[in-house]
C-alpha cells in the first residue's frame, strides 16, 4: 500500500509529540542496531536532542493521518568535520537525524520523505541540501544517489564506535 502524496504532510514537531517522536526513534534505532548498523547512540539523537531541536524550531514531522512516521532535523548547522569537503553549492539546508518508522518502510516513504524536506528547503529560499549517511547503511546511501545527490567525500566521527566512524557526505542542488 502505498500513501498518496496528499496524505503525507511535513510539519514542524511540537512538544506534545515528544513521547510519539521518541517511540518511533527508539523502534528505528533498534531495527538499525539489529542490523549491525551502529549509526546512532544513547547521546545522538536523543529525547533531549529532540526536545531541545523542537525548542529551536527545527524539528519536523512526517505525518499522515495524524501518524508520526518519522521525523528529522532541518537547519544549516554543520559538523566541524565537513570542513574537509568539497562542496559545491551553497544557500544550503542540512538534513540530520532523518529517520522513519520501520513499522512503514518499504512503502516508498524514505522517497516521499525527502521530497518533502527538498520542498521545504525550496519554499524556504534555500538552493542546496547538504547531508551525511552512515557508510554502512547501503540502502540510505543508495536512495540519495537514486534521488540524484551527489557524493561529496567521506568524514570520520571519532565518538562513533571503532569501526564505525565513516560518514559519507551529500549534496543536491534544488531546482
């Protein structure tokens, strides 16, 4: 089953959604640890992180029906460690923490998702959306080069577990 566009709506989290946000990320997280893939930790995100990322305005919201499917983070604060890349473009919104409830996946949602943070930042003035992926997460490496970013370099986060540091970096320029 797949949703139709018009279902899914990108809205700015409020703190009444704090508990449903923190449950589909604690599901995600799991599902992703499951899997081997050691992107995330009890530091970053967290519950904290959500609640003060609400408070700045940042923190949006898949919605549908009234569902929280995922949530991410849309700003233009970048990590230290992307300062080694060679970027193309600039007016740039940076996406961090995207997630989706893996009760949804495989549903095209992870395509819609982005789709709706590219409008977001379009209508927003931005020209370019910058992210990173965990190395290891091959389908979220391969949905953003399918959706047309492009491959900027790699970066090592040195608080990530041994093993498990290489983060590669996006880029697409908005139309």
């Amino acid at each position: 089953m797949t949703m139709s566009a018009t279902s899914l709506q990108l809205g700015k989290a409020e703190s009444e959604q704090l508990d449903e946000i923190t449950a589909v990320y604690l599901r995600s997280k799991k599902d992703l640890d499951d899997n081997g893939l050691l992107q995330w930790d009890e530091k970053y995100p967290s519950r904290d992180y959500f609640r003060q990322q609400i408070q700045y305005g940042d923190l949006y919201c898949l919605i549908s029906d009234g569902k929280i499917l995922g949530s991410v983070t849309l700003n233009t604060w970048q990590s230290p460690e992307w300062g080694a890349i060679p970027w193309q473009y600039d007016e740039e919104l940076v996406v961090h923490a995207l997630f989706l409830d893996p009760l949804q996946q495989g549903k095209g949602l992870g395509t819609r998702f982005l789709e709706k943070c590219e409008e977001h930042a379009s209508d927003s003035g931005y020209r370019s959306i910058r992210l990173d992926a965990y190395a290891r997460n091959e389908a979220a490496n391969s949905l953003y080069e399918k959706m047309g970013y492009m491959y900027r370099g790699s970066v090592h986060f040195t608080s990530k577990p041994e093993g498990h540091q290489e983060y590669r970096c996006y880029e697409k320029a908005l139309t």
